[in-house]
C-alpha cells in the first residue's frame, strides 16, 4: 500500500524524468558515434557512452523504428534553428549564406541518416519522415528566398534539387569531393541557376 497519493505521484514523475533523459542521452550516444564513423553502433558501446546500461537501452528501444525516429527527432532538433535562421540581402548573397548553412548542416546529419536510410525500404514510417525531411528543405529554401525569385517552378525545383541534401550526399560520398569542395560546386550550382534569371 503506498504512503500517500502525494508521494506516488512524486514518484513517477520523478521515473518519467529519468526515462527521458535516458532516452535523450542514449540517442544523443547514438549520433555521436554513428558521426564519428562508427557505421552500426552496439548495445553495448551506446550504453558506455550514455552512461547507462544496457538493459536500459533496450528497455527503451526495444523498436527498433522507435531508434530511428528518435534519432531523426533529435537530429531534427538540433539542426532547425540553424536552418530556420533568417537570411538577408540580395538573392546571390542569400543563396552563398543557405549553401554554407547547409554544409554544416548536412554534414551533421549525413551519417545518422544514411543509418536511418539503411531500414526505409521496410519502414512506411521511415519513409514519411524521409518525405517530410525532403519537404522540410525545399520549405525552407523558398521560405528565405521570398520575394526575390521569379514565379518559376522549373527554377524553384532546380534550386531545391542543387542545395538538397541528396546532391551533397553524392558530392561528398560518390564523389569524393572535400567538404570545402563540395560547397564551392554546390555554391557554384546555385549562382548558376539564378544567372538565367532575366533582367527586370
């Protein structure tokens, strides 16, 4: 029989607490070490570097799709404001800042999501996630370019494919390209594309 209904709800509050910091600390492991190269981190090694055992890493991600949605979750919410940061001057000079931007963003981001990538086939809701990260990058392009782009939807879809995080994953990866490389042609990319912009 417990003490009082006071002292029950401490409790569990308290245990709802530690579980979440648990999870946060436990993705926050994972990431870390799929970003410094470790491609398929173990129970065991996430445990270590979260400082909890690994009983309750699987406790908590027993789902597997959990893992990845938790992983992109956090990725998401470390990167947002970064992407979401508001960008001025001329169309030339915001699209130099996105480019930049965008590097270190994918770059955070390239190996926690080649990991997620590996399970999408199989995950419809991998694949919804991947759906909104696309959309998400092709929001916030337009979004920081208002009003200073033609109505052209050729245009817009050719910007939204050159500063996507699919063409830097092929500069870097299949390429081979250097990060500083990868973000002249890419920077390249987009002058290009607003150069067959007309005259007003």
């Amino acid at each position: 029989m417990s003490l009082s209904p006071v002292l029950d709800v401490q409790i569990t509050d308290g245990r709802r607490a530690r579980t979440v910091a648990s999870r946060a600390r436990i993705l926050e492991a994972m990431i870390d070490l799929l970003q410094a190269g470790v491609a398929q981190p173990s129970a065991e090694a996430v445990a270590a570097k979260a400082g909890v055992g690994v009983r309750t890493v699987f406790r908590l991600f027993s789902d597997v799709d959990g893992l990845y949605r938790g992983l992109q979750a956090t990725m998401a919410e470390r990167l947002a404001p970064i992407l979401a940061e508001p960008v001025t001057g001329s169309l030339t000079e915001r699209l130099d800042v996105l480019v930049g931007r965008r590097a270190q963003v994918f770059e955070e981001v390239s190996r926690p999501k080649a990991f997620a990538d590996m399970h999408r086939a199989r995950s419809p809701e991998l694949q919804e996630t991947h759906k909104i990260f696309i959309l998400t990058q092709r929001t916030l392009l337009l979004g920081h370019l208002d009003g200073l782009l033609p109505d052209d939807a050729d245009l817009a879809a050719a910007l939204d494919l050159a500063l996507s995080f699919d063409a830097w994953r092929r500069l870097r990866e299949d390429q081979g390209l250097s990060r500083e490389a990868a973000e002249r042609v890419m920077r390249r990319m987009a002058r290009a594309l607003v150069a067959t912009i007309p005259n007003p």
